[in-house]
C-alpha cells in the first residue's frame, strides 16, 4: 500500500488541505477575534497574521494538517465537514498553545523562518497568550450545539492532557542518559500523537460515526504522530535550516533525547550520541526512519475495514504520506 502511493519530498500540497483550509481559516479567524485586545496581536502574529511590526499580512500559519485531519474524518465517516468545525478550530488552537510553549521551553528563537512569540513579544507574552488560545479551544467545543460535542470535548481534554504528559516526559529525558527506545517511542505517541488521534477521533464522533469508526481512526491518528515524531527528529538533526527554519543539528545543541538520540545511546553509549558523525556512525538515521515506516503502515492499516468512505479515506492516506515524506 505505501510503495503504490509514495510521496516524494516537495510533492504538491494534497488537495484534502487545500479543500478544508477556507473553512478552518474562517473558523479560527472567528475563534480568535474573541480573545481579548491584549492578547489577539500575539496570536495572529504566531498564526502568520501580523507581521513584526503588528501589521496585517497574508500569512502561512502551517498547513493546518490536525483540523484538516477533523474534517476529512467527519466526511469519511458519513457526516458533514461543517459539524466538525468547531473541534477543527479546537484541535488547531491546542496545537498552536503548544508550539507557542513549546518554543518558551526549549529556548527557539525562530519558528517558520520568523522569531518565535516570546522571543518577539516576551516570555510572559508568549504564556499568557498560549493559555488564552488553550481555554479558548475548550470554550468552543462547550459551547457548540453539536449534539455529540460534549463527547467531542472530552476527547480534546484526552488529547490535550496526554499531549502535556509527552511534554514532561520530553522535558524529564533531558536530565537522563538511560532513557529507552520504548520510553521514547511512548513519549512520542503523547507528545505528537495526541492530537492527532484526537483529530481522527473528534472528526469522527461530530460526523456521528460509529465507535469502530472512532477507533480506526484514533489509530491512525496515534500511529500517524509517532511516525510525524521520528521523521521531525531526523529533520531536527539532519534536516537543512534553510528549508526547517531551525538551526542545523538544533535537537543536539539541546540535548534533546529525541529518537535518533536515544537509539544511539542505547546502541553505543554517550560518546556516539553526542554527534551527528556517531549518530551516522551507529545507523540513528536509518533506525529512526525505519520506525517512522513502521508506524506508517499501522496508520495507513487502520483505514481498512472501518467502513469509511472509500475517497476520504484516500484523502486521509495523501495527508498522512505528504507529512512523512517531508523535508520542511
């Protein structure tokens, strides 16, 4: 199934996030103009919607893969794109929460080749605002009429909190050179997996889909951020800066224990982690590619059999393919 439908680097947009962009734009367009006065710049800075200057611009803010994941699921699983934009827009504000945190914690100063909110705006800045966008997802997921947005809502709260627990457990590694594959693997299906099943899953039961449907696409999902995680990883070391807007070999100066890492240092020890020559030297790239194929598969399984419509679940394989054979 994956050699018929591969992806190479640098293939076009898939036509599924491009469909689904007007409505989740429009959406988190309206979803921000309720924060306050003080906090909205921030947020329509980090989504690309004021330059530095507080001037408005038509910005990328990212391709908006987890709310795109949403509605493409609400449609695969016989409903309509327009019931899940509320937990689309939700799904996309906890994200953007996290990158906004995420760059706090780790000290990144440039983010999508533009500086990161708190290195623009200040650390207090760039908090507040990522917890302003936080409470705001969860108000809109309470307030919509959806019938099965309730349910809709616990599973955003699942997602956000495993989400958070991959956080720590990241940040906890650090301090650690006796962290293990499986560790590290666990870390990433909370740290980048959450949401992603929480975008199956939320597409799914605003579609009004079935507790199989559901399932299946938690999987693919869950299964879809591990591999998204490992190749980030391999990006995060060999990936080239003009293209990632990170610093060349960025996770290493920050002693991130990311799989590459932990391979290394379960295969060889200290020494052989500390550099991109020992991680070439020990295989960490072709390791951690491979674990990114692997879980690609699984993702790409859970499709089958769950009763989906046939061309959305065409839709969800493009995505998934187009966000693991990427460069960026």
């Amino acid at each position: 199934m994956i050699g018929t439908r591969s992806l190479a680097p640098g293939r076009s947009v898939p036509e599924a996030l491009l469909r689904t962009r007007p409505a989740i734009d429009e959406g988190l367009r309206r979803a921000v103009g309720r924060l306050s006065p003080e906090i909205r710049p921030i947020a329509e800075y980090h989504l690309g919607w004021r330059d530095a200057a507080g001037s408005r611009v038509d910005g990328d803010g990212g391709k908006a893969v987890r709310p795109a994941i949403a509605l493409v699921a609400a449609e695969a699983v016989g409903g309509l794109a327009a019931d899940a934009v509320a937990g689309a827009v939700a799904l996309e504000l906890v994200h953007d929460f996290s990158l906004i945190h995420d760059d706090v914690m780790d000290g990144d100063r440039e983010r999508r080749h533009r500086p990161t909110v708190w290195a623009l705006f200040g650390t207090g800045a760039a908090i507040v605002a990522g917890d302003a966008m936080l409470s705001l997802a969860h108000e809109l997921l309470l307030a919509d009429p959806h019938p099965r947005a309730r349910r809709a809502a616990g599973e955003l709260a699942r997602a956000t909190s495993d989400m958070i627990r991959g956080q720590a457990e990241d940040l906890s590694f650090e301090s650690r050179d006796d962290v293990a594959e499986d560790e590290c693997l666990a870390m990433c299906s909370h740290k980048t997996g959450a949401l992603l099943a929480g975008a199956g899953t939320i597409g799914a039961v605003l579609g009004g889909g079935d507790d199989t449907a559901v399932e299946a696409l938690r999987t693919y999902g869950r299964s879809l951020g591990i591999s998204f995680q490992a190749v980030d990883d391999v990006l995060g070391i060999w990936g080239d800066p003009a293209v990632t807007g990170k610093p060349a070999a960025s996770d290493l100066t920050q002693h991130k224990k990311t799989l590459p890492v932990v391979h290394a240092l379960t295969t060889a020890g200290r020494e052989a982690a500390g550099t991109v020559v020992g991680l070439d030297r020990f295989g960490a790239r072709e390791w951690t590619l491979a674990v990114a194929e692997r879980h690609l598969r699984t993702a790409l399984e859970a499709l089958d059999g769950a009763g989906l419509r046939a061309d959305r679940a065409d839709d969800l394989r493009d995505i998934a393919l187009f966000v693991t054979r990427r460069d960026f």
